[in-house]
C-alpha cells in the first residue's frame, strides 16, 4: 500500500505537514475543515507532495518535518 506525506499552505502563509494513504480523500476532508487543526485557518493549498512505500515511512517523515520547524529545511527535503 502506498502512503503520502505532503505540506500545506494557509491564506496566512502557515504550513501543515500531513501523511495519508489516499491524498485526495485528505485533501477533501481539509477542504471541507475536518481537522481542526487546519479549519483555523482555512482555505489551504497543497504546496507539494511525495508517495512513499508506506504509511509507517511517511508517519515518520511527517514527524521529522515537524520537529525542523523549518518549511525551507522541508521544502529542502522534496527537492532532492
């Protein structure tokens, strides 16, 4: 089963770090201010995305995006 880890962006310019099994179901539910977490500050926009293996590796890369508290050093991440 494949799994994705991917960033958002707020109107304010905040970001979110996600992982999921199926995107555009999540993407949906954030769209629609399921989390709340993000309905704060709604609408967002998915700034980039990666599929990865599993859910377990992209759990932990959503981990460590979070524990950078650095979208560059993120944005760093999917560019290589």
């Amino acid at each position: 089963m494949g799994a994705y880890v991917y960033v958002l962006r707020s109107r304010s310019g905040r970001f979110y770090y996600g992982s999921t099994t199926d995107l555009s179901r999540r993407l949906e539910e954030h769209r629609r201010c399921h989390t709340y977490t993000t309905s704060r500050d709604a609408p967002w926009t998915l700034v980039v995305s990666r599929e990865l293996v599993s859910l377990t590796e992209a759990r932990a890369l959503e981990r460590q995006f979070k524990k950078w508290k650095n979208p560059q050093r993120v944005f760093a991440w999917f560019g290589r």
